[in-house]
C-alpha cells in the first residue's frame, strides 16, 4: 500500500507539472505583453494554475474591477478536457509500469490515484485564490476525483463497459460528430465574418495562435450548440436572449470567431434536423433489441443521462452578467432530445415486433 501511495502521488505531480510548465509559459508571455504596472511577479504563476483548473472544467468566482462588480466564469472550453485527460491516462500507465504488478487489486490504485488527483487539484485551486478571481475550490473534489476515474478506467487493465453504455456512447458520438461537422460547414460558409471578427481583435501574431487554441477547444462546446439549435430548442448567447428556429433574439455577442457561425435570423428549415435525431432513436433501437427491451430501455437512459452531462458542460456564465447564459438550455436539450430518440426508438420497436409476429 505504501508503494502505491507513493508511486501514484508522483505521478500526479508529474501530471499536473506535465501541463503546468507550458501553462505557466503562456501565462508569462500574457504577463510581459499586457505590461501591467500594478501587477507581481505571482500573477503568471496564479495566471498557469487558473489556466489548468479551467481545463478541468472547474468555475470561477470573479470581482470585475474598478467597482468589485460580481461575476462568473463557468462557460469553458469542453475541449480542454481532453488535455488533463490524456495527461491522466499517460501517467496512470506509467504508474502501473513503475509498480510492476506490486498491488492486489488495480480498481484500489484507481481510487487512490484518483484521490490524490483530486486532492492536488483541490489544493491548488484554494492557494491559488486571489481578491479578484476565486477558483470554486469546493468543487474541485467532484471535478478532479471523477475526471481522473475516467482517465484511469480507460488505461491499465481496462474495464469493458456495459453493451448498453457502448451503444448510448455511440450513439452520443454520432450526435456531437455530426454537431462538429454542422458547426465546421457553418465556418465555412461564414468564414468572412469570422475573419471581421479575427481582425477586429488584432490578436498579433502570439495572440493569434492562443486565440486559435482557445477557438478548436471550444468546438465540442459548438458542437453541443449545434445539436440543441436542430432539436429545435436553440441556444443563448448572453442573458435574455434566444437562437432556434423559430425564435431569434439576439443583441451584442462577444468577440469570439467562432460565434461568426451563428445564423442571423430565423431559419424554419433548420427544424428538419429534428428527422436526423429521430433516425438516432431508430438506430439505437435497432442496436439494442437484438439484445432484449431491457437493453433499449438502458441505452436510452444512457443516451439522455450523456446528453444531459454534455450540456451541462457546454453552457454556462462567461464573466458578465450580460453573459450569464451563454449555451444550451439543459432541461429544453434533454426534453427534446428524450422525445425525438424516443420517438424513432418507438418506431423501430413497432416495426420490429411486427416483423418478428410475421416470422413466429
């Protein structure tokens, strides 16, 4: 037990220093560049590890200045995830190579390296807190504890998943997939307004790279955009506003290129997509009744349980308060998503019984 505890608690050190050093580069360039004069030398220190708690997907707590004026920032980039992620996976493996076999069960090192995980992330984000930006350290337990189980889980000895949590997983895939597909033809198709938007900000050349990174970790939250905009609920971009099909109310945007996608009125048609997410529902039936109604019924929990976590992830408040809501409407996103699968998923159980009643 020792030797796991020690080994696993180097390892996430080296994990966190893994994305901490090139954190703390870019935060040191943005310190030299904005040439503060009130500024300390701790500010790009603070600046890496609010950089590396935001990747984890942990909020913020802000005192926007001259006035205190209360703010938050819980809108992050869904992408940013992948990176403490894989860092996770790689370091877990080569914990498990250092201990060459030395424990009894490795279900126990996952919960012991994902522990220790969580309780740096924890740690850093209390020390780290400042009078005008304050990490919600309480979640970073919840935060760090369980995105490391995922890491974890996914290396080693892996765990199988259930067949249902396979097929709402891919189900889930084709759904984002296609949203990131969607979201790259609107790009496209919107590219000048995207560059106005680009060269309005003159990022310069440094600027421009992190502002090219900061727009490919978003696209997941894009993605999640997209699939709530052709379900027909729609998405907000700041407070008091709305962007679906049929309803369009939208006032000052933030200087974000990726937003250079986002129609520019109603577009009724656009409710034809709702047919894509109905097909969904048919092919997850069609994958899940060769195994019995007991698999739909999960896979479809399943479905709706990922598509729920996947707008809760994807929304949320960028600083202001006139960009308090700025995403998906998660309860509208899993109304509508659990009506039209279930609706195609109805649909292919009926044909199928049909199908079976005329072979029996």
């Amino acid at each position: 037990m020792q030797r796991v505890l020690s080994v696993s608690l180097s390892h996430v050190l080296r994990s966190a220093a893994t994305l901490l050093l090139p954190f703390s580069f870019i935060a040191l360039v943005a310190w030299a560049t904005a040439g503060s004069a009130s500024g300390g030398t701790s500010d790009p220190i603070r600046g890496a590890v609010w950089i590396w708690l935001g990747a984890h997907h942990l909020p913020f707590q802000l005192a926007l200045p001259p006035t205190s004026l209360p703010g938050y920032l819980t809108y992050l980039p869904l992408g940013g995830l992948v990176l403490p992620f894989l860092v996770i996976r790689s370091a877990f493996n080569r914990a498990i190579d250092r201990l060459q076999g030395d424990f009894h069960d490795i279900n126990q090192v996952r919960a012991i390296f994902s522990t220790l995980y969580a309780a740096l992330l924890t740690l850093l984000a209390f020390v780290s807190s400042s009078p005008s930006v304050t990490p919600q350290w309480y979640l970073a337990p919840v935060f760090g504890f369980f995105l490391a189980l995922i890491a974890t889980l996914t290396a080693g000895y892996r765990i199988n998943p259930s067949r249902s949590l396979r097929i709402a997983l891919r189900i889930s895939a084709l759904m984002v997939g296609s949203g990131l597909l969607v979201t790259a033809l609107l790009l496209a198709l919107n590219f000048s307004q995207v560059k106005n938007i680009t060269v309005a900000l003159q990022p310069g050349i440094f600027g421009g790279v992190l502002l090219l990174l900061l727009n490919i970790l978003y696209l997941p939250n894009a993605a999640v955009a997209a699939v709530a905009y052709f379900s027909g609920t729609g998405l907000a971009v700041g407070a008091d506003t709305i962007i679906s099909p049929w309803w369009y109310e939208l006032g000052q945007i933030p200087a974000l290129p990726l937003l250079g996608a986002l129609p520019t009125g109603r577009q009724p048609l656009a409710l034809i997509g709702i047919l894509f997410f109905v097909g969904l529902g048919v092919l997850l039936a069609r994958w899940s009744l060769n195994y019995g109604i007991q698999t739909l019924i999960q896979s479809y929990i399943f479905t709706i349980t990922i598509a729920a976590l996947l707008g809760y992830l994807a929304s949320g408040s960028l600083i202001t308060a006139e960009m308090g809501a700025m995403g998906v409407s998660i309860w509208k996103l899993v109304v509508s998503l659990a009506l039209e699968i279930g609706i195609g998923a109805a649909i292919m159980t009926f044909f199928m019984n049909k199908r079976s009643q005329a072979q029996g």
